[in-house]
C-alpha cells in the first residue's frame, strides 16, 4: 500500500488531527495525546489523554485525580479484566480510554480430525486477517483486537487508542470494519512506521480521529491539506 492518495481540498473529510507526544510541545496547540513518564502535566487544557501503557490501577488513579482529562489504560486492562469497569463507576467512562499496540494476528495452523470423520483437513487458528494486541514490550499476546474492544467497551471504557502499522489491502479492511461499528470512539495512531499513508486510513479504512507522532506528521503532505478542517467533537452518544 504505497500509493499516495491526494485529495482536493473541497473534498476533504472532517477528521481531528492530535498530536501524539513524549513530552509537551511548545507554546500553545491543540490538546495532545501524551504518552505517562510519571509527569502530570500542570495544565489538563492541553492534555487530550495520557497514554499508560504500564499504570495499575493505582497509578491511574493518581493520574485522574490529579486533574488528567482522560487516561487510555495499557497492559494492565489486560491484567485485570475488572479493572476498566472499575475505574468507570469511580470516574465514568468518558475519562477512561484503552491503549492498544496491535499487530496482525499470526495463523497458526492445525490438522483437524474431528470436524468430519472421513477427511484430516488444515484449519487455520483465525479464518481472516485481523489484530492482537501486544504488551507494553512488545511482544504478543494472542488477544483479538477486535472483541476485547467490544468488551471493554460494553464495560462502559468511553474511547481508544490504537497504534497499528496498516501496510496493506487487509490492514484497510481491519480499519473499516472496527470504525463501522466504533468510529466515533476510535483514534488511530502509527506503531513503528514514519511515513504513514494518512490518506488511505480516511478515504479507504474510514478514519476521522487521528493520533500522529511529530515525525509521521511532518512526513506527511497529506495532513497539511487536512489543517483548518474542522475536528469531529465526540458527543455522549459516541462515548457513551
């Protein structure tokens, strides 16, 4: 998926665009998303969520209560499968997101004896291309995307965040199909790649809400046309 999509202006989607950061930038911008260095930020205005890949429970607490807008919850939602419908009923859901680091699932594959008694067939581990998310080192844990979202989200978690690299015809279709059922609630951010194709995330996999390291931005001519659009506000029925 190499080619650049170039789209005129008049015809450009409403689409936000953050930034997603280390450390706040100077002077004054659009609220970011700010990856936890155990640093609360002293003004909340310019913080669009902070992104803690590796906050307990407590951890997190002490982000919201000391004046974070919203905390997208890493590896430890994986940990503990109460731990968002807790945080929820203490601060409700449209301060608690979800962090997910994604790669495509592998298929592992396996002869099937059971399924019909006259022929050994291989059957696949997952029967189409789809996400699992990694922990906060990288590694994988089996987990699909796709239903831990729809989980979470039913345990009343108000949005996400997810870094994936989309490289392909395939990558696209895993992005339109979780932004059918959840666009309103989904930012979308590069893992690892520096030049993004942004076009291809909006007109093809349908993303109105991104994430976008500084470096991914300044590479992409593409945002530049995206700059004095205006950005998509969530409302209660998005984020519950």
């Amino acid at each position: 998926m190499n080619a650049s999509h170039e789209v005129p202006a008049a015809n450009v989607p409403a689409v936000a665009v953050r930034l997603l950061c280390e450390t706040l930038p100077q002077g004054d911008c659009d609220p970011v998303f700010l990856f936890d260095r155990n640093v609360i930020p002293a003004d909340p205005r310019r913080i669009e969520g902070i992104v803690a890949p590796e906050r307990g429970k407590e951890g997190i607490r002490q982000l919201l209560l000391s004046g974070a807008p919203r905390v997208y919850v890493g590896e430890a939602a994986l940990l503990d499968g109460n731990l968002v419908e807790t945080l929820v009923a203490e601060f409700g859901g449209n301060r608690i997101g979800l962090y997910l680091p994604v790669r495509r699932m592998q298929a592992n594959w396996s002869m099937d004896t059971v399924s019909n008694a006259d022929f050994r067939v291989m059957t696949p581990s997952v029967c189409e291309p789809c996400w699992e998310i990694l922990r906060a080192d990288g590694t994988r844990t089996g987990t699909h995307a796709a239903w831990w979202l729809g989980e979470m989200f039913e345990r009343g978690a108000g949005s996400a965040l997810i870094q994936a690299d989309i490289t392909d015809d395939a990558d696209l279709n895993i992005v339109a199909g979780l932004t059918e059922r959840w666009g309103g609630r989904l930012w979308l951010a590069p893992l690892e790649d520096q030049t993004p194709d942004f076009a291809a995330w909006v007109e093809l996999g349908g993303a109105r809400w991104l994430a976008v390291p500084g470096a991914a931005f300044q590479n992409s001519p593409y945002l530049a046309t995206l700059n004095g659009v205006p950005a998509i506000e969530a409302s209660s029925e998005d984020i519950g």
